[in-house]
C-alpha cells in the first residue's frame, strides 16, 4: 500500500519514524502506563499524615503523631503543617520536632504573641534523612500572621537519629494556660 499526502489514510504495522505530530486533540491519554503516554514522575510522595486538629494548653506536649512510617537513610524528606494559637492572653506558642525519639526542634516560638489575639500560620520542614555529617541539616521555615507576620527560618538543634525513620511527631505547646496551641494537616511527603 502506498501512502500519500492528500487522503486520511489508516495505517496498519508501519513504523514511523521521526513522526512531527500537528494535533493532539485525538490523542488521549493519562499517563498511568508506557501505552498511556509513560507515567510522569512526581517529585514527592505522601507517605503519612494526620489532618485532624489536634489542640494543647499544655507547655510542651507531643501532639501530632505519623507513626508506621518506613523513611531509609538519604531520603529527602518534607513535613508541611498548619498550626494556630487562640486569643486569651499576650503568650506565645512553640513548636518542636521529634524524629522517632529524638527532638531535633524544641520549642521554635511559632507565632509573635505579642498581643492577645488568634494567631496562624504554616511550617515546612524539609531534610535528608540520617545522611552521616549532615545530621543537624535540616530546616524549618514557618510563616504566622495575626496583626503581625512572623517568618522564621531555623536548623536542627540536635543530630537527628540514623535507624530507619518510623515516626514523626509535631510537638506544640502555650505560653499560657489561657490560650489553646492547635496543628493540623501535617503531612510527610518523601522525595525519589
């Protein structure tokens, strides 16, 4: 059979090579499958969280935890967490990070306090995993407001562990009997 260029033609076991394709309307495709287009890779996977709120009026108490996790050595890993504080008196509310039983982040003052006043924000903490020589390598960067903004940038304050990583825990607390610490939607995400 020949092929020309003036007829819609239906072509059956040709090779093609070098095809210049004008349209892909007709083309659908999803991407689950080398036949649908060849998956795409993300750049992270979710592998645990918790979006139920979680809330404390105590000074430091683990209050979010991701347990059943199974996070190797040298992966790249990151945490994204809501978090809140309510109104009833000027204090501030902390936050921390433990790692299976290690705190790597104790008490990071999460919002300013410095008025009486309901106070949000939004914390990532990205890492590499037990990677040796870089076990303080890790970093939390948060954002609060209220009547003010409070962005923060800090690093691990001890080495994180080097076991298989099983379970995190968003740590929280309040200046102040008065006012209730919050987290919700913490979420684990891991890189390939």
């Amino acid at each position: 059979t020949m092929v020309d260029t003036d007829s819609s033609q239906t072509l059956a076991a040709k090779t093609l090579t070098t095809p210049t394709i004008g349209d892909l309307t007709n083309a659908q495709h999803n991407h689950t499958s080398a036949a649908q287009g060849g998956v795409i890779a993300s750049g992270l996977t979710r592998v645990g969280g918790s979006t139920t709120e979680q809330t404390t009026v105590a000074t430091n108490a683990d209050l979010v935890t991701i347990s059943g996790l199974s996070i190797a050595v040298g992966t790249p890993v990151r945490i994204v967490v809501n978090y809140r504080k309510t109104a009833g008196a000027a204090n501030e509310m902390y936050m921390g990070l433990k790692l299976n039983t290690t705190i790597v982040i104790a008490n990071f003052q999460a919002v300013t306090g410095a008025l009486d006043e309901a106070e949000r924000g939004v914390a990532i903490i990205e890492f590499i995993y037990g990677r040796t020589n870089y076990l303080k390598a890790g970093v939390l960067r948060a954002h609060a407001y209220g009547s003010a903004n409070k962005d923060a940038v800090l690093g691990f304050g001890t080495n994180m562990p080097t076991a298989t990583l099983t379970d995190i825990i968003i740590r929280a607390g309040s200046g102040n009997a008065a006012i209730t610490a919050a987290v919700q939607d913490a979420q684990v995400y891991v890189g390939a």
